[in-house]
C-alpha cells in the first residue's frame, strides 16, 4: 500500500467516525451497541494505519539517504588517490578522515590504511576493529592535546611497545628521611678503627600501570565531510581540546579505576588544614609551601579555581604579632591598576577548571608534576560512523587513546629532621 493510499483511507475513516459522533448528537442519545463495535474497528484500523504510514516514511528516508551514499561513493574525492597513489601516505588529516568515513559507509577502503585487529566480538566496526591514524597525524593529534592540557603537559612520560598493554617499574621504596630509611634502607655511618661495619641494602617497591582507553566522539555534518581542511581543523581542534581536558582532569582528581590516578586521591597528597575556614590567608601559602618537597621547589606550580582569584588579590602578610601589615602578597604596589602577580613565591599561578571550588579542598594546590608518571601507547585509533546521528544527516567520528598515570610517590615523606611530612603534591584542605 502507498503512502497517499494509506492517507486516504485514514481520511475516509475519519469522515466515518465524525458521521457517528454527529447522529448521536443530532438525535440527543449515546451509541448504539452496533455503532460502539463499529467505533471501536475504525480506531484500531486508525492506529494500525498510523503504524503503516510511519514506516513507509522510514523506508522512504532509507531509499532516498542509501542513493545519496552510492553517489557519495562515486564521487569519492579519494578515488584517483586510490587508483594511482596506493603507495602515498595521505595528503593531509582531513584527507584521512575522509577515506575513514567512506569506508565507515560501505564504500571502497583505501589501501593506505592501516587496520587494527579486535580484541574481542566485533561490533560492526570497518575492519573489525577502525583504522591506525597514520603516525605523523598520531603525533600531531596527541602534541595538540598535550598542549592543550596545562596539567598533562607537566607530566613525565613514557611510550610502551607494542607488544604491551601496561608498564611494572621498580620504584624506591622510601617514605623516611631519617637514618636508617634513605633509599628504602641504606645506612651511611661514620667508623672507628677497627669498628664492626654494618651491612645495609636499599628496598624496592613495584610500581605497575595497565593502559586505560579514553574515548572521544566528534560529530560532522554532511557539509562538512565535502571539504577536508574544515574536517581537519574542526576535528583536530575539537579533538584536542576534549582530550586535554579530560586528561587534566584525571591527573588531578582521576580515581584510578578505569582512568589514571589523579593526586588527589593518591596516598602521597599532603592536606593543609586552612587557617580560616572557607579562606585563603598568606599564612595558608606559606604553610603549604613549607611542606613542599625541596627538591620540587625550582619545578612545582601553583593550580587555582578562579573563584580563589578575589581572596589571593586582598591576601596580606601578617607580622610576628598577628596583626595584618597591609602589604597585599599577590597584588603588584600599585594594586588593581596593575596586572597581578602570576606567581606566589616565586613559582607560576595556573587557574584550571579541574581544581574545586572556593573553600573545597583543592581549590588550590601546589604540584610538581614531574614526580607524576604517564604511559600511553602510541597510535590513536579513529572509526566512523553513519548511523549514530542518521537522522540528523551528521556522521559521528571515534577516537581511542591508551593512556595510564600515577604518582611516582606512594606516601608522603617523613623529613630527616622534624616531623611534618614533604610532598611533591600538596592542597590546602576543606
């Protein structure tokens, strides 16, 4: 049956039921037994019509977008490359994209790329498992990221091979300065002559990192897919700063399962207790500061909530009596008529989105997130697909990134000298 039919008999249908409805009325009385049977068919043609008519729509969508993709397919802008550049790399991101997409639809998949097996059922994906981006886009896709991210940026990292899915390290296992306990165990000691010497060993612990997947989906219209430079700018930059984001944030506040292990959660955090509640003094500062590991002084930063912004800007040095001396500790001497200092002592302020909120703990902290470890496994896997976003004529593209972090310090260190713990990563508490 076709669609006008179907409508046509919806009308007639109607026109029946109104007839009903205006007999009854007409004549001031309810249905009869017959006419309530009759109602009660018409309605039930009426919804199986409905049904019908709506898919017949379906179907009529279906057939005009599967002509639109054979003649996508046809036109192919990769075609030539296909035909006569098969030992090429590809012309540019946007150009690789592309070829991704027209093998997403069914098309003919380009021999320049690269195919990554799955590792379990396949889920319909191209090639059972996407496409490799091409090394050199790879490289530039993940330094976009890192540049993006002002916190991964700070990190130390290392690129396992490809025949591993994690990293095992052996890490000194020192939590103590005090004699005895340097380097997990080693003891240094000055001797008489003849004395007895004493033996002495350094302990170890195992640090291990297994790669987790971060997953990141960009839509692209139908308009968009024609043109490989706006492609490749809209996903490269969308990409990048989604991924950057992301890692940020779990670097900072990561719970260690399915992602790395961000320091917040991480044993070696050192919480400073405030010394107002809901504020920020001179005094908090310089308390964190003081239980800063010294050996990350020349390397650590400073990450704030912006909403911290108006408590360091009237933040003053108090003097040996407690009274407030006047002198703003954050603010340049001509105060708001100048830029405020992007330092506190002496080491840069970064506000960041993943910190907490004013008077949470973490709404600033002080890091050296050179003493933070990341693996990642090179190559970003992209896929493409159609059918995510069908109706809305947009094709949706996947990117995987493998990635794990953690601390490199499993507690914080107890000084050989006084009894504050040190940390390469310090926040001021709740």
């Amino acid at each position: 049956m076709e669609l006008t039919q179907v409508q046509e008999k919806l009308s007639l249908l109607s026109h029946e039921l109104e007839g009903v409805k205006f007999t009854c009325e007409k004549e001031s009385r309810t249905m009869s037994e017959d006419e309530k049977k009759r109602t009660a068919d018409i309605l039930d043609e009426i919804d199986a019509l409905k049904i019908r008519a709506d898919e017949i729509e379906l179907e009529e969508r279906m057939s005009a977008s599967l002509a639109k993709i054979k003649e996508v397919r046809r036109k192919s802008p990769n075609a030539d490359l296909i035909r006569h550049d098969q030992k090429k790399g590809f012309r540019s991101f946007g150009d690789f994209l592309m070829a991704v997409y027209h093998a997403g639809i069914g098309g003919p998949i380009d021999p320049r790329l690269s195919t990554r097996a799955a590792t379990g059922m396949s889920e319909g994906i191209p090639a059972d498992g996407g496409f490799l981006v091409d090394t050199d886009f790879s490289k530039d896709l993940i330094r976009r990221t890192y540049e993006t991210g002002l916190v991964i940026s700070r990190a130390d990292k290392i690129a396992v091979g490809p025949s591993s899915n994690g990293l095992k390290i052996n890490a000194v296992a020192e939590t103590s300065r005090v004699g005895g306990s340097r380097w997990g165990g080693i003891l240094g000691y000055w001797l008489n002559e003849a004395g007895t010497k004493t033996a002495s060993a350094p302990k170890f612990r195992q640090m291990e990192l297994s790669l987790k997947k971060l997953i990141g989906l960009c839509y692209a219209t139908d308009e968009l897919l024609q043109d490989a430079s706006a492609l490749e700018g809209v996903i490269s930059a969308g990409f990048a700063e989604e991924f950057g984001f992301m890692l940020d944030d779990a670097l900072i506040n990561g719970t260690g399962v399915g992602q790395p292990l961000g320091i917040m959660n991480a044993a070696c955090l050192v919480g400073m207790t405030r010394n107002t509640v809901s504020t920020i003094h001179s005094e908090d500062i310089i308390n964190m500061w003081a239980r800063l590991y010294g050996k990350s002084w020349p390397k650590a930063v400073w990450f704030i909530n912006q909403d911290v912004i108006p408590q360091l800007s009237v933040m003053a040095l108090a003097d040996v009596g407690g009274t407030v001396s006047g002198t703003l500790t954050y603010m340049p001497p001509n105060g708001l008529s100048q830029s405020p200092y992007a330092t506190l002592m002496g080491r840069p302020v970064i506000p960041i989105e993943q910190c907490q909120t004013m008077g949470t703990k973490g709404d600033i902290i002080l890091a050296d997130f050179k003493e933070y470890l990341v693996i990642d496994k090179g190559g970003i896997q992209s896929d493409s697909s159609i059918h995510l976003r069908f109706q809305y004529d947009e094709s949706c593209f996947r990117f995987v990134y493998r990635i794990d972090g953690q601390p490199k310090w499993n507690s914080a260190l107890t000084p050989f000298k006084g009894s504050n713990t040190q940390s390469p990563f310090v926040a001021l508490n709740t």
